[in-house]
C-alpha cells in the first residue's frame, strides 16, 4: 500500500490537485511562481532596550482562492515528495532579500526539516544568498527540531558544523518535550533552546515544569545558550519568565503571526 492510499490527509490533498499531472508538479509551480507567502511572530527579549531582536519565519501557501493555506495543509505533501529541501531553499532566498531591504528586525529564525538536515549542499546555497544580497550570516538563525537533535547525530552535527562556517547560527526548538538528556546540547553546543509550549503552558500549575525549565536555563549558563520560551499567551506566565531569567519569549500572548512586509520592530 502507497503512502498516499494510506495517510487520508494526503489523498484528499491529491484529490484536490487533481488538475495537475501530479502534486509534485504544483508543488514546484508554487515555487517558480512564488504562490507561497512569508509570514513572521516576533520574538521578545525580556530584557534590554530591544524589545524585538527576532523573528521566526511561517510559511502560508495562497489557492487560486487567494485564501492561505497553513503549513499544516500543504507540508505534507512536500514532506511526502522528498521537496523539504526546495521549499527551505525558497524560505532562505527570499528571506534574504527581506533583510536586504528591511532593518527594523535584524535576525529571522527560519526552520529546518529533517531532509534539509540531510541535504549537504544547503549551508554553500545558503552562503550564495548571503553574499549576492549583502547580507551577514549573523542575520539568520536555523532552528533544528530536538527530534534531529537526538535522532540524527551525525547530519545536526555536520549542519552545524557547516552553518556555523557560514557565520549564521543554530537553536535547538521543542526542547524539553521529550528529551532526558542534555546530550545532544553538549554536542550541539547551540546558540539559543527554544523551550517546548507544553512546559511553559504549565509553568504556574506544575512543579515539575518549572523544574525543568529552571534546570535548562542552569545548563545554558554553563554552556554558554540563550532560552526561548515558546506559546507564551498570559501574562502571568511571562511575568514568572522573567523572574527565572529566560531570555526571550514567543508567542500569542506577545505577538501573533502576520505579514513579513508588515513587520515592525
């Protein structure tokens, strides 16, 4: 049995692509013809005169409807056709130009899949953009899962390796969800953790959550990261996050998602 017969989320994205020869053919126009668009959340630092030194960057894909598809609807499928590494590419790119032409957020967080993790040749794609927009690496960050992380040693550690060479650098995201070891960190040595929602959602009604958190903010004193609080969305809890000393937060509760050309710093 196909993936495709399998997984019924694929098959009615199929059916709805029917007018195509296949999907992966849409999936490549959308591409060339830039039907996907960028949207950004702000992340804030809890401390200093710089409320908003970041963004991560969120992908929508616009129907002939000129409604947005969320990621959830349309990453499958390139997940599915092995097109991860395109669709990174096309992130990266026009990223760049945005920060070519745009300075009110200076850094952009852009996420990794696991098959750009594999992907060799993406860290010399992303040193061309860079340098044909006169753009420091500094200006990017990418975000690996902590699934990477744990699961594929080999290609995070030669990602990093290979980022790093180009001057961006690396967060590990979703920390803390399932990880019983600060392993991968130690081998890693990332710049910033993004600790995962399902911590900081229960910050104020589980003790052991805040355990976890107070010991990922003592590893990243000795380490030498920043944290993140992901899905903050009351100000209660970011109220607690700044008493801990986390660094910076993300979320509803502090900005929603919106336009990348909307942006303001």
């Amino acid at each position: 049995m196909s993936a495709k017969e399998f997984d019924p989320q694929l098959r009615k994205m199929d059916d709805e692509l029917a007018g195509w020869n296949e999907p992966a053919e849409r999936l490549r126009h959308a591409l060339a013809k830039d039907e996907l668009v960028l949207y950004c959340q702000p992340i804030a630092a809890l401390s200093g005169a710089v409320r908003f030194p970041m963004a991560e960057v969120l992908v929508r894909l616009r129907e002939e409807e000129k409604t947005l598809l969320p990621p959830g609807q349309f990453l499958p499928l390139f997940e599915h056709y092995r097109m991860m590494p395109d669709l990174d590419r096309w992130v990266v790119r026009k990223v760049v130009q945005h920060l070519a032409t745009h300075k009110r957020i200076p850094r952009f967080s852009v996420n990794l899949s696991s098959q750009t993790l594999e992907d060799e040749a993406f860290p010399k794609a992303v040193a061309l953009e860079l340098v044909s927009a006169g753009v420091p690496g500094t200006a990017l960050l990418f975000e690996m899962s902590e699934a990477d992380a744990l699961f594929r040693p080999e290609h995070s550690l030669r990602f990093s390796a290979a980022i790093r060479a180009v001057g961006c650098e690396l967060m590990v995201g979703g920390f803390g969800r399932r990880a019983a070891t600060f392993m991968p960190l130690k081998t890693l040595r990332p710049d910033y953790v993004k600790v995962d929602g399902v911590i900081v959602r229960k910050l104020l009604t589980a003790p052991a959550a805040e355990a976890k958190l107070r010991a990922i903010i003592r590893v990243g004193e000795v380490m030498g990261f920043q944290v993140i609080a992901e899905m903050v969305e009351e100000q209660d809890i970011l109220t607690r996050l700044k008493a801990l000393g986390v660094s910076y937060a993300q979320g509803f509760g502090i900005r929603q998602p919106h336009p990348i050309e909307l942006l303001q710093g």
